[in-house]
C-alpha cells in the first residue's frame, strides 16, 4: 500500500514539529494584510518587500532553537 511507504516519514516530520519548548512560526499573511502591518509603518507593499521581511523572520540568529517549522503564504 502506498500510505504505508510515507508512515514512517509522516510521523518523524510530525514529531520534529511537535518538539518540545519549540512552535511554529505563522508567517501565512496574505498579501492584503501585510499591505496593513506595511503601511503603518511606511513601507511599500512589493513582492520584493515581502520576501525580505520573511527572510528577515526565517534567519533570525538562533530562531531553530525555538522554531521547528513554519506556515507560509502561497505567493
């Protein structure tokens, strides 16, 4: 069975997400709300805007001690 060959992954991804004294980072606003958190502080809502400030968020020193995955935006 097909299912059976992902089992093993599925529950050590799951595990790794689940990890004790770590969260996930919910980094899925849409680019409707981001637009908001920009213009409240003056900067322009772009492509190229966005994708900084993920990559801001993503490697932030030491945020894999405290982070063990994250949900996105589709964009």
């Amino acid at each position: 069975m097909a299912t059976s060959k992902y089992a093993a992954e599925l529950v050590e991804n799951a595990a790794k997400l689940s990890a004790p004294g770590k969260g996930l980072l919910a980094a899925d606003e849409s680019t409707g709300t981001i637009a908001k958190r920009f213009q409240s502080i003056g900067v322009e809502n772009s492509e190229a805007n966005r994708a900084a400030y993920r990559e801001l968020l993503f490697t932030t020193k030491g945020i894999g001690e405290h982070v063990s995955g994250a949900i996105l935006f589709e964009e």
